[in-house]
C-alpha cells in the first residue's frame, strides 16, 4: 500500500474515536500551552527586573565624562554641547523607534536641612518630561506630584528623608551645596567653590522601596541645579532608556562614533551597573534551570499520552497484521497518525498558549495574588509580571514539542510492527 | 535691626568663652577660645574638658580643618558638616561662625511695643522672604527699648510650631560695644517639651584688635 | 468495605501493567522534578538570606528601645548604665532557636589617612563572638581580621581604603561624635582589608574591636548598642517567630526591642517572597500536568473496561461504588506515583545539598540590593514545599478521577455488556 494511503488511513484512524482523540490533542496541545506560559512569564520577568533596576540607574546606555565610572568624583562634568549632540543622534528617524527616551542629568551631594532635622543627600538636576522617560521615581509618587516642565524650583525626596526631617509636601527645606570648580591638579582637594544655600519646597514624596534611593536621593529642575553648582548648561552624566535592553551595545557604538576624539565614555548597562548584569546573568542560568524543567515536565506528559494511545491497540494492530499489513506500513501507519496527532494538538496548543500569552502580556500575572504575606514592606519590583514571547522562543516550543511526540512514537510503532499475531488477536 | 544680627560682627573679635551643654539630665562643659578675623577666618582652641583639650577647628575661606590632639593629626572636613550639632550642642558650627544678616533673609515688623516684665521692650517678627534660604517659618526678636539689647529670639517652624529660642543676658560692655555676653539656646521636641539647652557665655571679649592672618593656617593648627 | 475496594483497585491497576507504569513513571518523575525545584529553591533563598544577613545584618537585633533607626549613640542597652554584656549574651545565646549571639558597638564619624577623608560607620566587636554570627572575615583580600592582639587595628572595605590612600600597616584617625557629646578621636593601623562586593560596606563601614569602639565613643564597658543573633533556621516565618519569643524572653528584665532581618532589611524578605512564588508557579504547572495524565490514563481505563464494569454492575454493583472504585484507583495510582518519585529524587536532593549545582562557575559573585549570591547553588531540604506537593497531588488525582468516574458510573450493564 502506498504512504499516502496509509497516512489516510491513519488519518480516519483518529476520527474513529473523536472524543479520545480529541481529548489527547488537548492533552498535548496544554502541554505546548503551558510551555509557551511559561517560557513568556520568566522571560518577561527577567526583561522586567532588567529593565527596573536600569530604571533606577543609569538606563540602558549611559553619556558620562571619561573616568566617572571609576571616581564618580564631581567635578567631572560632561562637555558643553555633549547633551545636544546626543541628542541629534537619538532622535534620528532611524532610531526613533529603539530609543524610548533620554535625560540629561547633573548629579552632585549637598545637605538639606529643614527646621526639624538635616540630612546629607545626593541630588540630581534634571528635565522632568525627560526624566520621566527613563527613571522609574516619577512613577513612584506617594505623596504630592512629581516635578513638572513649567515649575522653576521645587523638590522631590524620598519616603524615609521626609520622615526624617520632619517634612510634607509643602514644606520648606533649604539645600547647601558647594559650587563646582575644576579639578586642580596641584591640590586636588583643596577648596571648592562657594557655599550656596537655596530655598526649596517639597512638590512630592516617592518610595522606591530601595532604602538607599529613598533616604538619600532628591531631584530638583535641571536649570536650578545647575544655578546651584555654578555649572550653567553642564551636566553630568545622560541616560537612554531603550525600548529593548538587547539594542544597548549597537546604540552605545553608534554614539561612540558621533563622540569620537571627545573625552566622554559611552557605557551600555553591563558596564555602568556591573552589578546589575551579574544578576541579570545568574536569573538567566535560572531560568534555563526553570525551562528545563517545564520541559521536562512537558516531555513526560507528551510521553505518557502517547504511549498510552498507541500501545493500547495491539488488538487493533494485531487485526491489520492479520489482514495483510506489513510491519512496516504498518509503522508508517501509526507513525502517520501521530504526526496528525501531533499537528491537531500542536495548533490547539498555539491557539490556546498564544491568546493565554497575549492576556499576561497585556494583563499582566499580578503576583500580589499568591502574596499572603504580611509583611508591610513596599515591593522594589513591580508585582504584575508581563509576558514576553519572542518569535524564536515560540518557533523552538513548537519545535520541541512536535520532535518529542514523533519520536516518542517511534517507539510504540516500532513494537507494533513486531509485536506476534496471535497474541494481539486475544480478547479481553 | 541690622544692629541685633550685627552685634558680634567686628574686623577681628577675641574671645575666651564656656559652654554648657545640658540634654537628657546630663551636663558637660565646654571651654575654649576664640578668634575671627574679616567674617570669613575663624580659629577655635578648646581649652577644657581634659578629654578635649587641644582640639582646634579652623575654618579659612571654604575649608575647614580640625586638628584632633590625642591622634595628633590635622584632618579636613566637608563644609557640609557646619550643619550637624557641634560637640553635641544645639549650635551648629554654623551657627558659631556664620552671622547672617538678619535684614537680607527677612522681612520686619513691629509685633509688640510696651512692657513685659516691668521693662519696656519691642517686639519684631521677622517672616522669611520668598526666596531666602532659611528653614524658617517665622522668627520672633524681643529687644529692650532702652538699649536696644535683644533679650530672646524664637525660632518657628512653616505649621507655627516654636523649635527653638535663644534667649540673651549678662549684658556687659567690651571694646566699647555693650553686648549679652550670655546666649542660651534651648531646643524644643515635640509637644513643645523643652528638650535641650546650650548656655554660651563670654568670659572675655576683645574687638578689632589686630590679628596676624598667620594663625589661620592649618600648618599651625598643632600647638 | 473501603478495604477491599482498595485492595480491588490496587489489583485493578496492575492488570495493565504497562499503563500503569508510564503513568507512575510521568507523574513520578514530575514528582521527582518539583521536589528537585524546591530543594534548589529553597537553597537558593537561604543564600540570599545568608548573604544578606551573614556579612554585618544578622538574622535578628536586640536593641535598646528607639535606638533603631537613627542609631544615637548615647542610647546604649539597659540605659546610660549599660548592662551586665556578658550575662545578656548567654541569655540569648540559652534560647533554642538561636545558634550565636555577639555584642556590638556602633558609631559613625570621619576616617581620614594622608588628606581625604571619608564618612564612615564603625563597627565594634569581639572577634571571637562575630565570627559565629557572621563571615565578614572569609571576605579579607589583604592583611588579616580583627584579633585580640591588636587593640587599635581596624578592617575597612578596600575601596575606602583606595579612597583615602590607606593600605594594610597605614596609620588613620577616627573622628567620631561620642556618646556624651564630645568629639571622639584617635589613632588606628588598617589590620586588613576586606571586599564584599557591596559597595555599601565596601566604601562606607570600618570594623574595629569592641572595647577600642567604647573607648573612643566614651562608653563605659557596659554599655552595648546591640546583640547581634544567627538562628538555626533563617526562614522569613521562622526569624519573625524567632524574634517575637526572644522579646518576650528578654523583656522581663530589660527593655528591648528585638527585630528580626525581614524587618531590617525589606528589600532581601521581597526576593525571598518572590522565590517562593516562582516556586508555587511550578507547583501549578506540574498538578496540571498530573491531572491530565491521570485523567487521560483513567478515561482510558474505563473505557477498555467498559465491559467489565458493565458485568460488575449487573452483578450488583451501586454505581456509587464503581465512582469509589474508580476513584480509589486514582488515589492508588497517585500514591504509588508520589513513593517512585519521592524514591527518584532522593539520590537529587541529596546530591544538591552535598554537591550543590555549578553554574558559569567563574561569573563571581554577584550583588544587588544587598544580596551577594554565588554561582555554586547548594540545595535545601524544604519539607514543607515536598508535602504541600505530595498532598496537591493528592488532591488533583481525586478530583481528577471524578469525570471518569462519573462516567463508568453512567454505564448502563446491558449496553456495556454487549461491546467487545
């Protein structure tokens, strides 16, 4: 008999039993949906936890004076026009759509006082509508509002700094910094410009959750800040923010070649928060730990439903034989309607994983669900998990899914063609 | 007004002075001396307790420098520690060094004129300008009529709330200027307890008598 | 009767032995996988626990009340007169659930070696007593940790050290605000330097001895700002319970506030929540798992029984009984499952416990939010997690049987009699 014949008849074979059929496709098929869950959850997670904590940082790409990395020392400033010529660069038709925003930022510490208390703190100038693209603290507001584009002074702080001098949105507060000068070689620590003091009120209070950030960080408008430090148009440092973490390396060359023979560093996230890609690196090992395991879970249950299809009709077999089957058609046979099998569950699975998928992508998995604990701590990361499936993660699911089912009946159809007549043709 | 905030305000004072730092029951003593010279250097040497003695802080332009007798060494400190409690007092270094004036922070105006206490005393409340750099809400100065010496001045926070008061006594005359030649600032904590208290006073006090810039050097600091 | 429905079940399951056992093997082995997981897991959240409590945190604090957060330094345990330190310590240390106490001493000032100097918070402690508490001294790279030999010998992060031009033998100052107001001040040699990859202690802390902290802070050798604790068991519930009984154990002579790390350090007690959730995912994935296998095995069953059950039927058999059959079947067949999976991952569970699982072995150490983990993950025997999965397990194959079951229930004996 020819294969497509047997194919055929493998086919109707299926049909012969629609409800079991049926219900083994979906059998498979969830085993594919579940893979598919999955991979998107943890992959999602990761990208999220990457993207966090680049958003409480420097952002994807980072602009700074050569050597900040190591010194962080203040008085090293971006050079003038630096911001402008980044900024030509990434709002270029071509990469209008990798980068999601950038904020130029000058970063310095000073003391803020109020009448209750004073505390030393990290401040950092910057553009609010800028800011908001790239930092996460905008987002983060519990109490009053965040900077806006046309307030000329006002401050944000943090949760813990508020509390600890005693100060609500509203209030005063005065910060004293330390103008900026050059780094003079012959004195490095000597001096330092004038003492000034600046009048400020709170606009709003965040929590980040990281107490580092919430106990010493304020934001205050660009053009105050640098009023403040003496350093009119300078910045320190410019953060991107990308759509995708993976374009970091190509857009930190490409501004390399604009900033050629300038002495700025050009940082992608790996290197300006080296802690941060360690993590990243020991969630990605994991993760595969997980996937291996979803996997595996998935194999067995492919295998077992399977198997059971197809070692349970030896009588069945055993009557083809009789009637003139070769042991080889016979194989192809069972091997054809496997692959059937496998194709029927294998498009129920995608439906079902893509549109289960599509929801935790724009839904969202909202742990908060599982969360019975009681403990009153203000989550660092976001608590909803947003699925991420990429094309090659849905082609290999397939993919593997659809190799275990065929060769796991190889197996079943190998037996079968060898299995003796007269014992598969015994009833009951 | 200006002559309130300008009363310790010469080319160069000298002055031997004792602190008393009173806070939670406990009381400490603090004596040193005291030199300054165009608003701007200022050199302290702390004479007693033993355990203190020979500590000097300096204070040139921006910089400042303390030298620390039992290490021997002179080490050079952030001008943002001005703002912290010195020596555990209710003075911030700040406040020791730095006189402000009072009329370019504040607006005046008279809140009371008449007697208190039997004496005939003024009273201003000075409210903040918009843009001043002062944690202020309000500031409320009583000075006597007759010689126009402060004798308190209250600090209040934006809610209305006292936070602290300096008060002003022992009025004596030194180089020609009468002056309280004891300040004592006391702290209040919440529910308006009074918390701490620091009592400053000025054994001795010369002004404008020429000082050598040599001294203001940390090269000199060590005895 | 239930007995001998058992009994009939277990026979009934093993007259197809091959079913049988693909189904014991795929739900064993799945088994087997989640009690890997878990085992990993929770290894995986002791040593993030570890690593945020073993360097300076610890599992729980003893304090004198209001001294946490702002830390003043003048309010030592017991009051400005201090306490008997060695007779708290042995206190704490009696109480089962705690494996070692240390006392510690805190201060925070201006270390200064050539010109720059830096703000720093200091550390008191006894070497011996710290060393049971926490590991800071694995973390030396140059010079040696604190000893009894060297009284005025410090231990920095080598990053403040490069701050302010110190290296091993260099002499520093401290500058310190004491506890009765003065100005601390002295003289030290850097003994060692350490690095934790925490840039929080590898630029800002300095370890020092224990009486030389009270000497320069002014503070009598009574006076102590807090116990430092490491439990036997470091779990979230387990420290919060740890803490609570140790007040109530200490408050009768003295007033303390205990904490435990969940509270100190709410950024670790997130991640180790979130390990637990990731955990309870997996859960999810395999009972689903489970319950398709065991419902597709016993549709299956029935269905080949379909003659059998109608016999036993007409014989006189309640259809309440064939469901109990059937789903005493299930229950057989799931626990004969969970015995072979639990026996597969034992020799697992052992291995990563003794062994543990390399992962990119030289990536180092990694750090974030305080959080040091290393890339050797070493298992942890989470019981809990292993009967939570073996009861879920139970429950799904009942509830999973219930559709067949249900079904063989609706046979009627002639129809089923009469197929083949």
């Amino acid at each position: 008999m020819g294969i497509l014949l047997l194919v055929k008849i493998g086919w109707r074979n299926l049909w012969r039993n629609p409800r079991g059929t049926l219900l083994t496709a979906l059998a498979l098929g969830l085993g594919l949906t579940l893979l598919l869950v999955s991979l998107g959850l943890l992959d999602g997670s990761q990208q999220q936890m990457v993207a966090n904590a680049v958003r409480f940082g420097t952002g994807d790409v980072v602009i700074q004076a050569q050597g900040y990395q190591d010194r962080a020392s203040l008085e090293l400033l971006l050079p003038a026009g630096a911001v402008s010529k980044s900024q030509e660069y990434l709002h270029t038709e071509v990469l209008k759509h990798v980068v999601q925003g950038m904020s130029p930022r000058l970063l310095a510490s000073g003391l803020l006082s109020s009448a209750a208390n004073a505390s030393g703190v990290n401040l950092m100038g910057v553009i609010p509508r800028e800011e908001r693209t790239v930092s996460l603290i905008p987002q983060r507001i519990v109490e009053g509002k965040y900077l806006n584009d046309n307030q000329q002074s006002g401050v944000v702080i943090g949760a813990e700094l508020a509390s600890k001098l005693a100060v609500k949105v509203g209030s005063k507060v005065v910060l004293m910094t330390q103008e900026v000068s050059p780094p003079r070689t012959e004195a490095p620590d000597a001096g330092g410009g004038e003492m000034q003091s600046t009048l400020l009120r709170v606009s709003g209070i965040f929590r980040t959750g990281v107490q580092a950030i919430d106990a010493h960080v304020i934001q205050l408008p660009l053009p105050e800040a640098q009023a403040l430090l003496g350093v009119p148009g300078r910045v320190t440092q410019v953060a991107v923010l990308l759509e995708r973490e993976e374009d970091s390396l190509r857009v930190a060359q490409g501004l390399r070649k604009q900033f050629m023979g300038v002495p700025v560093e050009i940082l992608p996230w790996r290197e300006s928060m080296p802690g941060v890609a360690q993590l990243f690196l020991l969630d990605e090992a994991f993760n595969y730990v997980m996937n291996g395991v979803v996997l595996a879970m998935v194999g067995l249950g492919i295998l077992n439903t399977i198997l059971m299809r197809v070692l349970e009709r030896r009588y069945e077999f055993g009557l083809c034989s009789a009637l003139g089957l070769r042991p080889v058609q016979l194989a192809v046979m069972i091997i054809g309607e496997s692959l059937a099998l496998t194709t029927i569950s294998l498009v129920l699975g995608l439906v079902l994983g893509l549109s289960a998928q599509h929801y935790f992508a724009t839904a969202g998995l909202d742990l908060r669900w599982f969360f019975k604990s009681s403990l009153p701590t203000a989550l660092v990361f976001d608590p909803i998990i947003y699925s991420r499936l990429s094309l090659t993660r849905i082609v290999s699911s397939v993919g593997i899914v659809f190799l275990t089912a065929t060769v796991i009946s190889f197996y079943p159809a190998y037996k079968a063609a060898r299995t003796a007549l007269p014992g598969a043709l015994k009833v009951f | 007004m200006d002559r309130v905030s300008r009363l310790f305000v010469s080319q160069s004072t000298i002055a031997t002075m004792e602190m008393q730092i009173t806070k939670k029951g406990r009381q400490r003593r603090i004596s040193m001396q005291f030199w300054s010279l165009d608003e701007s250097d200022i050199l302290l040497r702390i004479r007693s307790p033993q355990e203190d003695a020979g500590t000097a802080i300096l204070k040139v332009g921006n910089e400042i420098w303390y030298y620390l007798p039992k290490a021997n060494r002179t080490v050079k400190i952030r001008p943002s520690m001005m703002m912290s409690s010195w020596m555990g007092s209710n003075f911030t270094l700040n406040d020791l060094v730095k006189q402000s004036r009072l009329t370019n922070d504040y607006t005046v105006a008279t809140s009371f004129e008449g007697q208190r206490d039997g004496v005939a005393v003024s009273e201003y409340t000075l409210t903040p300008k918009p843009t001043a750099a002062v944690v202020w809400g309000k500031i409320t100065l009583e000075v006597r009529q007759s010689d126009r010496m402060p004798v308190w001045q209250r600090y209040y926070d934006e809610d209305g709330k006292l936070v602290r008061e300096l008060s002003f006594s022992e009025y004596k005359t030194a180089s020609g200027r009468l002056i309280p030649t004891q300040l004592t600032m006391q702290s209040m904590g919440k529910a308006g307890k009074k918390v701490e208290k620091t009592t400053v006073t000025y054994e001795k006090i010369i002004f404008d008598r020429p000082i050598s810039k040599v001294i203001f050097s940390p090269r000199n600091l060590k005895p | 009767m239930n007995g001998r429905l058992l009994r009939l079940a277990w026979r009934n399951l093993w007259r197809n032995p091959r079913r049988t056992l693909i189904t014991m093997a795929a739900i064993g082995f799945g088994y087997a996988m989640l009690l890997f997981v878990a085992c990993l897991m929770a290894g995986l959240r002791h040593q993030m626990i570890e690593s945020g409590t073993g360097l300076v945190l610890s599992d729980v604090e003893v304090h004198a009340p209001g001294y946490y957060p702002e830390r003043p330094v003048d309010q030592t345990l017991g009051g400005p007169d201090g306490t008997d330190v060695n007779a708290l310590v042995a206190a704490i240390a009696a109480n089962p659930r705690v494996q070692a106490a240390s006392p510690r001493v805190y201060g925070y000032g201006l270390v200064s070696a050539t010109h720059q100097s830096a703000g720093v918070e200091l550390l008191g402690v006894v070497p011996d007593q710290e060393q049971k508490i926490t590991v800071l001294q694995t973390r030396m790279v140059k010079g040696s940790y604190l000893t009894g030999r060297m009284p005025k010998g410090v231990v920095m992060g080598d990053k403040l050290a490069a701050t302010i031009g110190a290296k091993v033998g260099s002499e520093i100052v401290l500058l310190a605000p004491a506890a009765d107001g003065s100005t601390g001040n002295d003289l030290y040699t850097v003994a060692g330097l350490f690095h934790t990859g925490l840039d929080a202690m590898d630029r800002g802390l300095v370890l020092m001895p224990l009486a030389s902290l009270q000497e320069l802070l002014r503070l009598p050798p009574e006076g102590i700002h807090e116990v430092g604790i490491k439990l036997h068991d470091d779990d979230i519930t387990a420290a919060t319970t740890a803490a609570a009984a140790l007040d109530t154990q200490l408050s009768k002579t003295l007033k303390v506030q205990v904490r435990a790390w969940p509270e100190l350090a709410p950024e670790l007690a997130d991640y180790v929540q979130f390990n637990h959730r990731v955990t309870f995912i997996l859960f999810f994935i395999f009972f689903l798992l489970a319950a398709m296998g065991i419902v597709n095995t016993m549709l299956m069953a029935i269905i080949e029984r379909t003659r059998e059950l109608g016999m036993l039927m007409a014989v006189g058999m309640r259809p309440v009984q064939v469901v109990g059959l059937i789903v005493a079947e299930a229950a057989s067949l799931a626990g004969a499952s969970l015995v072979l999976g639990a026996a597969i991952g034992a020799p697992l569970l052992w291995y990563l416990q003794v062994h543990g699982l390399n992962l990119g072995g030289n990536r180092g150490a990694v750090s974030l939010g305080g959080v040091v983990v290393g890339p050797l993950w070493h298992g942890q025997q989470d019981l809990t997690a292993y009967a939570q999965a073996a009861v879920g397990l139970a429950v799904i194959a009942l509830v999973s049987a219930l559709y067949p079951a249900l079904r063989a229930a609706r046979f009627r004996p002639t129809e089923a009699l009469r197929k083949i």
